[in-house]
C-alpha cells in the first residue's frame, strides 16, 4: 500500500472510529437493579458492595481491565464468612462512572483507598486481579499503612506484558482509533483465550453481560485514559520496596498473563510467595471458584 493510501486509510478510519466520548450525564443508579451502592469520590460515582459481618477483618478485591467487582461474585460468599469483603467498580469501569477526571494508576490507587475510608475501613487485606494488582501494589507503596498483606492473581503490572495494540493506543488519535473499533468487538473471541476450559465458561450469557458494560457511555474514552495512565515502567521500579507479605497465584494455562511474570513479580517482592495454580487460565477465581475461596481464607486469615 502506498504512503498516500495508507494515510487515506488511517483518516477514513478515525472518521468512522469518531472522537470518544466520556459520560456526559447521570447514570440512571434507582432504575439498574444490580447496583448495591454508590460512593462519590472526587465527583466519581463508585459502585461499591460489601459483604459479611461488620466488626470481622477486611479484605479488598480489585478488579482488571475492562472488568468488573463481578467477576469475584462466585467466591464471595465463601469470604464473606470471616471477612468484611469489599469490592467497587473501578471508575470508568462496571456500574462506576466515566467522567473525564484522573485515570492514572495513583488516581486509581486514591479511589480504592477513599472506597475504604467512606465503609469504615481503616486497614485491610487486598485481592487483585491482572491489571488489578497494579492498582494494589500502587495502594501498598503509596499506602502501607492501610494495606496488611496482598495476594495478587494473574499479575499484569509489566511493560513487557503491554501488547503492541495498546502501547500504540498511548500516542494521540491512534487510540481513539483503536479503542473507536476495537473496544466492544471480538468478545467471545477474547474471552476464550483467557479460560483454560472456554467451552464451558464462555457463555452466550456472559458475553452478551459483558459487551452492556463496556457499551455504557464514556466507556472507551475512560479505558483509553486508565491506558494512558498505567505508567507501569515506574511501578516496576518501586516493587522491590514493598513490604507486605504477597502471594502470587498463577494459572499454568493463562496466556494472558503468563508464568514467567509471576516468577519475576514474586522474585522481586521482598516478601513475595508465588504458587502455581493448575487447570485453570486467567481466571482461577471463577475456574476454580472453590479452592480459590479456600485458598484466599488461608492467606487472609
């Protein structure tokens, strides 16, 4: 292709893909009947649920990318026998809002800790999943006071685990490009990848669940943002200061994030513990929902 039909291409394509939007108004919250609450956060609209007794020890689940505090819902009844547990839709994702605001990972980091502060929760235990242990290893060097231990699932917090697309998707219009057509499409074929079993877990169902969400308005300009906002090589930098004790967990068939990560992530913690999890990908908690619940009361308790 020549350099003028390429270029031809590349503006037709961000015509078609448009400029992204973020949310422009009120989400309908009385009208949604999966919310449970909603905290306001710097004038973000957090969707937040907790479970279990009141006065037990509390532990803190974090989503990844593109998910949602749903993606814990089948091991949160186990936890929640001895646990507070505390989970929220990171902003722009879920039943949070998608204002135009601060999606860097310290914001990110920032709303998590101001979740705990407005259900009274002074100090916990963190769960985070894929691109949400880079949010709970930013809490724990940013916040070590409020941060007891970790475990941190399926870790995606490396530069090196970045794909081309979304490194591309940094530099300006190229993103909007990307994340216009690209976003919402090729679910199912997404979902598959990250399940080592994908002909039983990956439904019509959860596809269908999933694509409502990332459709909700401002959708793709806030993932965009959060992308922008990773900054992943300075976290990396900071790993080998925290202290709290972190269990790795790593699936022998998730090619999302991959073994050799976890390996190198558990390494560098100072008191880091890696255990390798088999038959199951990048999602153990809904894979192997029961020995994960049973795994997390022993590292929690």
């Amino acid at each position: 292709m020549s350099v003028s039909r390429l270029a031809l291409t590349v503006v037709i394509t961000l015509a078609v893909s448009g400029c992204l939007r973020y949310q422009a108004a009120p989400m309908d919250y009385e009208a949604d009947a999966g919310v449970r609450s909603i905290v306001t956060v710097d004038g973000t609209d957090v969707h937040v649920a907790v479970d279990g007794p009141a006065d037990a020890p509390a532990v803190v689940l974090v989503h990844g990318f593109a998910s949602s505090l749903a993606v814990w819902d089948g091991v949160v009844d186990d936890l929640a026998d001895d646990h507070r547990v505390v989970r929220l839709d990171l902003p722009g994702f879920g039943r949070s809002s998608r204002y135009p605001g601060n999606y860097t990972r310290s914001a990110l980091a920032d709303t998590v800790i101001a979740v705990m502060d407005a259900v009274g929760v002074e100090r916990a235990d963190f769960v985070g999943h894929s691109m949400g242990t880079a949010i709970v290893l930013t809490a724990a060097s940013e916040y070590p006071d409020r941060v007891r231990r970790a475990a941190l699932v399926s870790p995606w917090l490396y530069e090196d685990q970045v794909p081309w697309s979304l490194r591309d998707a940094r530099r300006a219009g190229v993103g909007e490009m990307i994340f216009g057509l690209w976003f919402t499409e090729h679910l199912d074929w997404r979902f598959r990848l990250a399940f080592a079993d994908p002909d039983r877990w990956v439904t019509e169902e959860m596809v269908v669940r999933a694509r409502a969400q990332l459709n909700r308005p401002g959708s793709r300009a806030a993932a965009l943002s959060v992308v922008r906002g990773l900054d992943l090589p300075a976290l990396e930098e900071r790993l080998s200061e925290i202290e709290a004790p972190t269990l790795v967990l790593q699936c022998d068939g998730d090619v999302v994030a991959r073994t050799e990560y976890a390996e190198r992530l558990a390494g560098t913690l100072p008191a880091g513990l890696l255990e390798p999890v088999a038959g199951c990908g990048h999602f153990p908690m809904i894979e192997r929902a029961e020995w994960f619940a049973e795994r997390m009361q022993w590292w929690l308790e």
